[in-house]
C-alpha cells in the first residue's frame, strides 16, 4: 500500500503546483476543474500522510529499540502502540476514500415532492416534508429554490419541484428518494381515527448542457396562462410553460416564475434532471448485482421511512434506524438518520471492496 499512496500524494503534488501555474490561473475552465481535482483528493491525501507517517514512526521507533535504556525502551513501545492504534481506522478510512466517488455527488440536485395514497392528509404531508428539507437545508447553509409547484386547497402541495444548492448537496440528499409514509391523526377527522397516507420523494441530480443534450426538434413547447395565487399577470398573459420530450413523453411545466422566459429555462433545468435520470437509471439496471450500494439511490416505488406520531417515532426501513416524530419531521435530528444512512453505505461499500 505505501507505493499507491506515495504515488497518490506525488500526483496531488503536482496538481497544487498547476494550480499555481500562471497559465492555469489565466485559465478559468481549466482552473476550475483542476481545483475541483484537488479538491476531492485533499482528504484522501491527508489520510495518506497520516498512515505513512505513523509507519516511519513506528519503523524509526523499532530501530531505537535496539541500543535504548529501560526507561527510553517503555517510551518507544509506548510509541509503538500508540501509532500501531491509529493504523485500522486509518487503513479503513483509505480503503473507503480509494473507492471511485459517486461523480453526482458534488452536484445541485431537483427535489420532487408528489402527494400519494391519503387524499387532502397525503397533499398536507408532502407540505409537512417540504418544510422539513427547509429546515435541513437552512440549517446547512444551502438554498433552496421553488421551481414549480401546485398548492392543495386543504393545505400542503398535490406536488413541488424545488432546486437546493449548495456543497455538495447531492451526496447528502440522495438519502430522501423513495416513499415516505405517515401514520397520524388528520385535522380533518373528528372521529380520532389514524389514518396512513404517503407521500413520494425524487431527488434528481442536476444536469447541465454538457451532461444531457436535448435536440430542439424533439420538443413541444405550450404556454399558457397561469391559474392559482398571484400578482397581476395570473390568468392575463401566457406566461406558464409546458415542454414535452416527444421521444420519451416526459412532460414538465412551470407557472411560479414571473416571466415566459424564466418559466421555460426552469423546465429545461427539470428536462435534464429527468432526462438523466432515466439515463443513470438505465446504467444501473445494466450493471445489475455489480451496483455497489442501493442505500443512496431509493428507488420512488420503495417505501424508505415511516413517520408515526401516536408512538413518536420515526423508523428508517432501510437499515432500522429510529427517531423521534417531531425531532426528524421539524428537520432537528434529520441529519442524524441522512449519517446513519450515509454510514451504512460507506460499510456496504467497504465490505463490497473486500
């Protein structure tokens, strides 16, 4: 292992040396994408030194050995074993940052929230979790950005697109795609029965031009007028847009922009999250059993997470993880299931890489 890492420091090296190259930095496309390199190595290249430096110090250490008093002797072995503690976690975490990183996870992702079974409950629901990824992204400083929605006269959405940027926010939210159900007591029912109602979630890496090219001809581009709450301009002028993808009838539409133009520039951006999700839905479904993990990719027909409120709880199906009803759905303690889930993988991963 000491030749692959010494090898992997060299190159991180001399990328940093590139980064300062005056021809790199008059460069802003080449710039970014050496930094965006380097970047992604950093943690690997610190776990790297770490390990390597524990193993010179240990082999110095034995050397010392050798012509040492008694007292020098149960310093070093002291030293010895300190440095031989650190090396399982170190090898552990290495054999984990060596494993290929998923290339959507740096990327800004699209958020779909569709009621489901439950009727006016299910549309309150899907509300109830478009403030919790609120909450949660507000609390990691990313922003979040409604691109298209379709309020329910009970309260809660029948459906909302929403885009969240930010660092990496892909690699965190991935976690929330599948079915989300709820076991609670409605507003609505006087008769103190629980109902059960779902809710589904889609999270949707972005795509850009580069990842995802759409031929003009394939499109069929409606406006309309917009219907709903709004300023002057709902139900006056044209401004909604619908885009239909003739070649796969996926159809996307927008009315909440202010403008024709900045609606149909939020269905493309939805178009190519779609479009690309198909496509990476297709790459899977080729690689089959060789797929490393199914934790951070719910499928949206699979029922990942149960909110119960008569018992306070929240479960995770996927690997059993409980919390409490209010602390996960006000978004508190959400960081807490997305770690144990991204825990789960990393040991999927590790024990795949075996």
């Amino acid at each position: 292992m000491r030749d692959k890492l010494l090898k992997i420091i060299q190159a991180y090296e001399e990328l940093e040396k590139k980064l300062m190259d005056p021809a790199v930095v008059s460069d802003p496309k080449e710039y970014a994408r050496l930094a965006k390199e380097h970047a992604s190595q950093t943690e690997l290249v610190t776990r790297a030194r770490e390990y390597l430096a524990a193993l010179d110090d240990i082999e110095a250490a034995k050397e010392m050995l050798h012509e040492a008093d008694a007292d020098e002797k149960a310093m070093l072995q002291e030293d010895i074993a300190a440095n031989e503690a650190k090396l399982p976690a170190l090898e552990e975490d290495i054999k984990y940052l060596l494993i290929p990183a998923d290339p959507n996870d740096e990327k800004d992702t699209i958020v779909e929230i569709r009621a489901g079974v439950g009727g006016d409950e299910a549309a309150i629901f899907a509300g109830d979790l478009f403030k919790m990824y609120q909450h949660f992204c507000d609390g990691r400083g990313w922003k979040i950005e409604v691109l298209s929605s379709s309020p329910s006269e009970a309260g809660g959405f029948k459906t909302i697109e929403f885009k969240v940027t930010g660092d990496k926010v892909y690699s965190v939210m991935k976690y929330e795609s599948g079915v989300h159900r709820v076991q609670r007591v409605p507003k609505t029912e006087s008769q103190g029965r629980i109902q059960t109602s779902t809710a589904t979630v889609a999270v949707l890496p972005e795509a850009d031009e580069i990842d995802i090219q759409i031929d003009p001809g394939d499109l069929r581009i409606d406006t309309y007028c917009a219907s709903g709450p709004g300023g002057q301009c709902v139900n006056t002028t044209y401004s909604a847009v619908r885009i239909t993808h003739l070649p796969t009838n996926t159809v996307v539409q927008s009315q909440d922009q202010r403008s024709q133009i900045q609606n149909r520039e939020v269905c493309m951006q939805m178009l190519r999250a779609r479009l690309y999700e198909m496509e990476l839905e297709k790459q899977q479904a080729e690689q089959g059993a060789a797929r490393l993990s199914q934790i951070g990719h719910g499928n949206r027909s699979e029922k990942i997470r149960t909110y119960n409120q008569p018992q306070d709880r929240v479960t995770d199906h996927r690997i059993g993880f409980n919390g409490t009803y209010n602390g996960v759905l006000l978004g508190d303690t959400l960081p807490s299931v997305i770690e144990a889930l991204a825990a789960a993988e990393r040991a999927e991963k590790l024990a795949q890489a075996v």
